[in-house]
C-alpha cells in the first residue's frame, strides 16, 4: 500500500527534526496533501496511527489538510480551481494546455514538538 511507504517517510522527517532541535516528543504534525498526489488521507492516517507506536510520536496526531487542485490555462489564460482529484482540461474553455500549480504537494507544513 502507497500510504504506508508515506506514513514512514512522514515519520522518520518527523522524527529527525524533532530529535535535531533537541526535543524528546512530537505531539502534532500537520501535513499538506494535494488532492491530486493521489494519496488517500484516510488510509494515510490509518498508517500513520499503526506506525507512530514504537516512536516518539506515539501520542502525536496527525492533521492532514487537502490542497485543492489548481492550474493555470495557457489557452484562456485564467487560473482555475477544480473539485475533482484530476484535471483533464481546462474547466473555462476546455483547453488542454494548462500548468497545474498547486495540488501534489506532499508535505510537513507543521510540528508542535516537546
Ligand atoms: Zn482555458
């Protein structure tokens, strides 16, 4: 399962900073997640919360915020917002030359540490 490699990944950066500012315990990460990176953000903190046991982020929650997908159209030349998790053409004038620039971020926006 992808999620799972993710949660891991999430939690060994987590884990690294926390340790690198001399902190002893994480007890909230705050993730940014594309609606188009695919990653499903429940399956993401199912993994995460299996994971997090053995670390010294076992008490920490995990607050995932979704970033919608958003582009630019090089045909209308508007920027445009969609609600789905892809884009296949421009929502204005259905071109399909368009620049996605938000919405597959995978990221740590934030952790509350001890
Ligand atoms: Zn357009």
């Amino acid at each position: 399962m992808h999620e799972v490699s993710i949660a891991e990944s999430l939690l060994d950066v987590a884990v690294d900073n926390c340790r690198q500012s001399g902190h002893t315990r994480i007890n909230s990460i705050q993730v940014l997640i594309g609606k188009a990176s695919g990653v499903m953000p429940e399956a993401l903190l199912f993994a995460f919360d299996s994971m997090k046991e053995d670390t010294i982020a076992r008490d920490a929650t995990l607050d995932i915020v979704e970033v919608p997908l958003r582009g630019h159209c090089n045909v209308c030349g508007k920027d445009f917002e969609v609600e789905d998790r892809y884009v296949l053409a421009c929502p204005n004038c259905g071109g399909l030359q368009y620049t996605v620039s938000s919405g597959r971020e995978l990221t740590i926006a934030e952790m509350e540490v001890e």
